[in-house]
C-alpha cells in the first residue's frame, strides 16, 4: 500500500519488512533499542490548549501517560509543546522517553527547540542537559511501545515529484486505502541529504489572539534546515471522531537543528529513510471541549 501511494510523490521508492535496526546506535541514540511491542498512539490536549490564546495550565507528564495508556514503561516518541512551567518559556519538544517502571527510572533522551535569544536561530539542547523531569505542554502526539527489537517498515523514498511532504503522502495514501478505517503508525526517519522547512514557535507566547492559520504563521518562526534531520512522526489516516491531529513530526540533529518539520525544500536532491510500526490502540487524553482547526499543520 505504501509504496504504490509513495510512488506518485517520490521518483525513488522502496518499501520492505526488516528487523529494526538498533537504536541506541548513532545517528539516533535512543534509550531503546527498537520500536516493537505493544504499540499504541497517545493525542494529548491539544492546539485549541494553544490558540488563540494559551492555557498555561495544562501541563502533563510522560509517566503519566505511560500508565495512562497501560503501558508503564513505555518507550515514547514523538512531537509535542515543552512545559512553559519548566522552562519558562515556549519551545518545541521532541519527546524521546524511555519512560519510569517499578523497577528502573525514567531515561529523558529528549530535545528542545527554542528561539535563541542571541542570534533569533535555532537553539537546540538534550532536555537532561538541564532538567530531571519528563513534564510537556498543551498537546503532545505520542508513539509508544515497549521499545523491543523485531519486524518493522522500512521506507526509503527519494526525489520528490509531488507537492505533499513524506509524512502527509504516507498518510493520505493510507486514507486513500483504508477509507473509514483509521490506521496509525509511528516510528522514526532520516532526512539523510538535502534541506527542510522546520517551524519553531516564538518563547513567547502571544498576547492577542491568533484566530486563523495565516495568524499563526506570522506569529511562527520559520527556518531552513539542513540534513541530516531524524524525525519523529506520529500519523493517523483519519479522525474517527476524536478531535485528533491526524498527523504531527518533530525532528532534531546532532548539528544543533531541529524543530516542527513541514517539508523538504530540496525535491531533486532529498532522501528519506524511516522506520514505522502500525499501532494497534488508540487513546485520546484531556481532549478540548472547545475547539478549532486553525494550526493544525
């Protein structure tokens, strides 16, 4: 299915069953090894928590999750808003978690992406560089499993053909297939060569609301990206009706880039190779009772 969707979008696709390779190994060194075992996706609040004005209030933490989806332990990746609390200001997380169990603690190999305020660039740290906890903000798009080895999809997709980003055409093209189906899966890629448009939200949060998307896009900072960028999405085929956000990627790099990924800007030139595991459950938490659709990409 995904390689005959990819295929309309990228001139060089391959698609393949493989065993997860290790993790914990560069360029991702990640706190487990694969991505295996009891998967299972988590939306937590939500951009209504955001826009138009913030509710600073909402403030959650990835243990908590963990349990929240029966799956204490879990190993958590994915795309997110860091704790305002924390931090004291808004940044971009990128949750990387091997969370708490009753017998080992919480390993935080997660990244922030703030706006640095020397130069207006991209400032991206660990998050154990300088904090102990694993709380986030507002809305999260999580991927969990047990973290285990096994059989995973391999994508590889280069030169870029069509309009649609790689994350948006591995999801239509499940849409497009499963129909009323929802199908979500997770995991991790490489941008391996060429540049990206990445979006990293401003430390402050604004003062007047931001009713619509182009609002919110003057209120974002925008930035060009090089590779090799590794991403974090979190992709379901479509909302059965629980005000989800259908599709969410946050990436980081060992060059000090990282942040809300959007889209390669490189067409010719870009290379995708990425890891996905289909989830079997779905859990919906601290969903907003007041809503909207405006940032939603």
């Amino acid at each position: 299915v995904l390689q005959k969707g990819l295929k309309e979008n990228f001139s060089d696709v391959q698609v393949s069953v493989v065993d997860c390779p290790d993790l914990t190994q560069e360029p991702f060194n990640f706190p487990a090894k694969g991505i295996c075992g009891k998967p299972r996706i988590a939306d937590v609040g939500g951009v209504p928590y955001l826009l138009p004005l913030v509710q600073r209030e909402k403030v959650y933490d990835l243990n908590t999750v963990a349990k929240d989806i029966e799956l204490p332990g879990a190993f958590i990746l994915g795309a997110g808003a860091a704790s305002s609390k924390i931090l004291g200001i808004n940044a971009e997380l990128i949750p990387i978690v091997k969370t708490k169990s009753e017998k080992k603690p919480a390993v935080n190999g997660s990244y922030v992406a703030q706006i640095n305020p020397a130069d207006k660039g991209c400032l991206l740290e660990k998050y154990s560089s300088k904090y102990t906890d694993c709380e986030f903000g507002l809305l999260a798009n999580l991927y969990a499993s047990e973290g285990q080895p096994g059989k995973v999809l391999e994508v590889k997709a280069n030169g870029r053909t069509g309009e649609l980003n790689f994350v948006s055409c591995l999801r239509q093209t499940l849409e497009k297939h499963y129909g009323e189906k929802p199908v979500g899966m997770g995991g991790t890629f490489i941008i391996q060569k060429g540049k990206a448009k990445i979006h990293i939200m401003p430390p402050e949060f604004s003062a007047c609301p931001l009713n619509t998307d182009e609002d919110v896009n003057n209120w974002l900072k925008f930035f060009e990206m090089k590779a090799p960028l590794i991403c974090q999405p979190v992709i379901v085929s479509r909302d059965p009706g629980f005000d989800l956000r259908v599709e969410h990627t946050h990436c980081f790099s060992h060059h000090g880039e990282g942040g809300h990924y959007h889209q390669d800007t490189s067409p010719d030139s870009v290379q995708y190779l990425g890891y996905f595991q289909p989830a079997e459950l779905l859990f919906r938490i601290d969903r907003p009772q007041e809503t909207h659709l405006i940032g939603r990409d």
